[in-house]
C-alpha cells in the first residue's frame, strides 16, 4: 500500500488486501480514515510520506503506533552552523509525531559530519574539523530546541496533555568510545558489500568521474549503527528522513533485523523544490537559514511571503499545523483576491512564529510594513539593529547633528550625491524620501523627532530603490 496515495474506497481496499493477504481490523480503519490520535500514517493526507520500508504489513506498524507510544528520530549532521528551511518538513515531521503522543530524537550527527553523506552529492564534502563540527552541533542544536520550545509554547493547545520532551543527542559520544575493531565485529561483518553498492548514492558516485572514497563508503554503515544504538538504548523503531536518505534508512533496518531480529520502519518525505528545480531554500547558493544571525526573521518571513500561488497550498500543509480542512478554506478566501496574498501572509506567520517566536514575527511585520507598506510610524517602532537588519544592503554614515543642519547637507555628508547641485535638484523635484515622506525643500532644517527617529536613526531614500542610514551622535 503506497502511503502517497489517497484513501481508497471499502470495496476496492478490500479486493487489495485480499490479494495481500493481511485484512485485519486496523487496515480497515486506514481505507475508512477512522485514525487513532497516534497513527501518524495519516500525514499522507498532508503529502508528508513519499515512501516508506519496509513496504508490507501496514497494518502491523498501525497496530504498533495505536497501541503504545513508538520512538522516532531523525539525524542532522552539523556540516554548517544552522540549519535551513529544507530542514524544516523534518523538524515538522517530527514535531507531528510528538503531538501524536510519540518520543522524538533528535540526532546531531558531530561523528559523521566529519566523513560526509554522499547522498545526492556529485563530489565529496569538504572535510571539517573536530573544532567546527563541535561548534556546528552545538549551535544546531539549540535551533533545535529554539523550534521546539516555540512550537510547545505558541502553536500547541495547552488544554491538550502535555508533549513527550524532546531527546537530542550527539552520536560523537558513542563513537568516540567504541573503536575501529569493535565496530567491525558489531556491525561491519552483517553487511553485505553487494547490498551496499547497490545503493543509489553509492552507484552514481562509483560511475562518476571523481568516483567515492572509502571515507563515504562507510557512512551508511555508521547511521545504520546510530539506529542500532538508539533501538538498543531508547528502544527506537521509526526513523523519517528525506526521500534522498531511502538507502541509509534500509541499511539501518536490515542491521537491526539482524543483529536484534525486531522489525523496524523507515519513513521518507519528500525533498521539495521550487519552480526551478532547486533544493528548497538554497537556489542560487543563497540558503535561507534557521538562525536569526544568519538569516533574519524578516527575510524568513519575506521568503515564505514570496511563495507562489501554485506551491502555496502544498507548503501550508506541509509546514503549518492548520487542519487540512481550514487549510481548503484558507485557499478559497485566497482565490477571491489573490493579489493581497492571505494565503502567502498565513503561511509566513505560522512559520515565522515556530522558528522564531512572537518577537521574531512582530519584528518581521514591522519591517514588512515599513519597507513595502510605506508607514513611517513602524520605523519608529524598530530597534536600531531591527533597521539595520531590514535595510542591511543600505549605505550607513555616522553623522554629528549640529544645530542648523539642513536637509541637503544631510544628504551630502551621508554620500546620498556626489554634486550638491544634483542633490538639490532631485530633492526640489520629489525624489528625496526621509523616513519614508517625501521632502522637497533642501533647506529644510532636521528638526529631532520629525527627521530623526527616537532611536538615533534616520532612513534616507533616493528615487525608488536606493537607501541610506544615517546614525546620529548627539
């Protein structure tokens, strides 16, 4: 039964199962979208699974995720210092899973971002050093408990039990104790080399000119051993990873059946791509991060707002919590005035507000409304590093406010002009903007609280799009 699929009807799943033979109480309940609250097979709905491993005996894993809370992870490896946002439908994912009742693990890969996932890689990864693997993981892993906590906080009804804690741990404190002999009798003499250059990621790679190093060969064998460790020590039996990761997950389950003889289930998701056929959120080379440092909420909230009408749908069931239903209603509103983009505004704020929180999203509509709605009275509202964030590519000057200073000796010193007599001719004729008013008199003189904002700044506009920031010393 392919999980991507939608329900099918009564008569037509029975005929199927029949054929299966694996008719049971609990498969019927899938075909008739009766789910227990822990049934997280249900995210198909939502276009979460694009497959899963084993393939067989639904029912068997509804049954187990009905009966008892499963424990789920998934793996991060910190080959750079924040995740981004096509990180996000597994951090939702897993966030799903815990609203249904389940334990979540996060794993930070601190040991194999050091060898490097081939998959859907045409050269090998840089390697990193001890250092800033160390660094990467520590700073992941507190984006990681950044979402969580927002999403515990804001977007989960308190009136409902409380969410199982989320679990992160680092596989560098395993590894660092077994060694390389250990390993090989553990794990290394139950794989089988044709089995792993069967592998997708490893058959591209060894048909390729660069080819793959032995260093990359063995990362499969090292997250099927991280999923060992966790069934050994947590009792975990799903893993989700991306629809790229299928290879690895199977490595796992197939040690696992044979060093524990349990079955275990991979799930994958859908890697998603823009309209280009990029990676989500990384075209062009410009990723758009997790972290406020790197990527402001502003720019997160601007890139979701960006969002196509033709994707716009797919993303708010993939990276919202708004009910399927809500989410149909939502896009109805939507196609009655598409220009005002509801649909877009909705999806930016919901993921605004996970990643970020209620700061992060007030500051984001602050700086929208100020750069795109043309309201000066938001400028006064933003911090003087929520300006220099909004306006990042803007020129600055720092500037000492004399008594007497007009507006075109502003606009001169702060390197709006090169000749004054341009200054004064563009400014005479409408295409000077100070805090988002137009000012045509280029003697005016600055008078404080009017021309420069409460925070020391002043916002300086030449035609449409060039920008300057002045910071007053007083």
């Amino acid at each position: 039964m392919f999980l991507r699929h939608p329900p099918l009807s009564l008569s037509r799943c029975l005929n199927l199962l029949s054929k299966r033979r694996y008719i049971t109480y609990n498969t019927l309940k899938l075909c008739k979208r009766s789910y227990s609250t822990r049934n997280i097979l249900k995210l198909y709905e939502r276009g979460f699974w694009a497959d899963r491993f084993p393939d067989t005996n639904a029912s068997d894993l509804i049954q187990e995720l009905t009966s008892s809370p499963q424990t789920v992870y998934s793996g991060f490896d910190p080959t750079a210092d924040s995740l981004h946002v096509g990180n996000l439908l597994v951090i939702v994912a897993l966030l799903h899973c815990q609203r249904a009742g389940h334990n979540v693990i996060a794993l930070v890969g601190g040991a194999t971002a050091q060898v490097g996932d081939p998959s859907g890689r045409s050269s090998e990864r840089p390697l990193l050093s001890s250092e800033e693997v160390h660094s990467n993981a520590s700073a992941i892993a507190e984006t990681l408990q950044r979402i969580f906590r927002n999403h515990n906080e804001i977007l989960w009804n308190k009136e409902n039990k409380a969410l199982p804690e989320l679990r992160i741990v680092n596989n560098s404190d395993w590894y660092t104790k077994l060694n390389v002999v250990d390993f090989l009798r553990v794990a290394g003499k139950n794989f089988r080399l044709g089995e792993m250059l069967s592998r997708s990621s490893v058959k591209s790679r060894m048909n390729s000119s660069e080819g793959m190093s032995f260093t990359e060969f063995t990362y499969q064998a090292l997250q099927a051993y991280d999923w060992l460790y966790l069934f050994d020590k947590h009792q975990c039996t799903i893993q989700i990873g991306g629809s790229d990761q299928m290879g690895n997950l199977v490595a796992g389950h197939d040690l696992i059946s044979r060093v524990r003889n349990r079955q275990v289930t991979g799930l994958t998701i859908p890697l998603i791509t823009n309209e280009a056929g990029n990676k989500f959120g990384k075209s062009a080379g410009n990723a758009v991060w997790l972290d406020g440092k790197k990527t402001s909420s502003f720019d997160l909230y601007q890139f979701f707002l960006r969002t196509p009408d033709a994707e716009v749908e797919k993303l708010l069931k993939l990276l919202t919590f708004y009910p399927v239903g809500d989410i149909g209603k939502i896009m109805e509103q939507h196609w009655l005035n598409p220009e005002k983009r509801q649909a877009q505004r909705k999806l930016a704020e919901k993921v605004t507000l996970l990643v970020h929180g209620h700061a992060g999203l007030d500051s984001a509509r602050l700086a929208t409304d100020a750069l795109y709605g043309g309201n000066p009275e938001s400028l006064v509202k933003m911090t003087a590093e929520e300006m220099g964030v909004v306006f990042k590519s803007a020129s600055s000057a720092t500037l000492m406010l004399h008594p007497g200073t007009s507006v075109v000796k502003m606009a001169m010193d702060a390197g709006c002009f090169l000749e004054e007599r341009d200054a004064r001719r563009i400014i005479s004729a409408g295409g000077f903007y100070i805090n988002l008013s137009r000012v045509n008199n280029p003697d005016l003189v600055l008078i404080p609280g009017a021309h420069i904002l409460p925070n020391d700044i002043t916002l300086l506009r030449v035609g449409k799009k060039n920008y300057f920031l002045v910071k007053w010393l007083r």
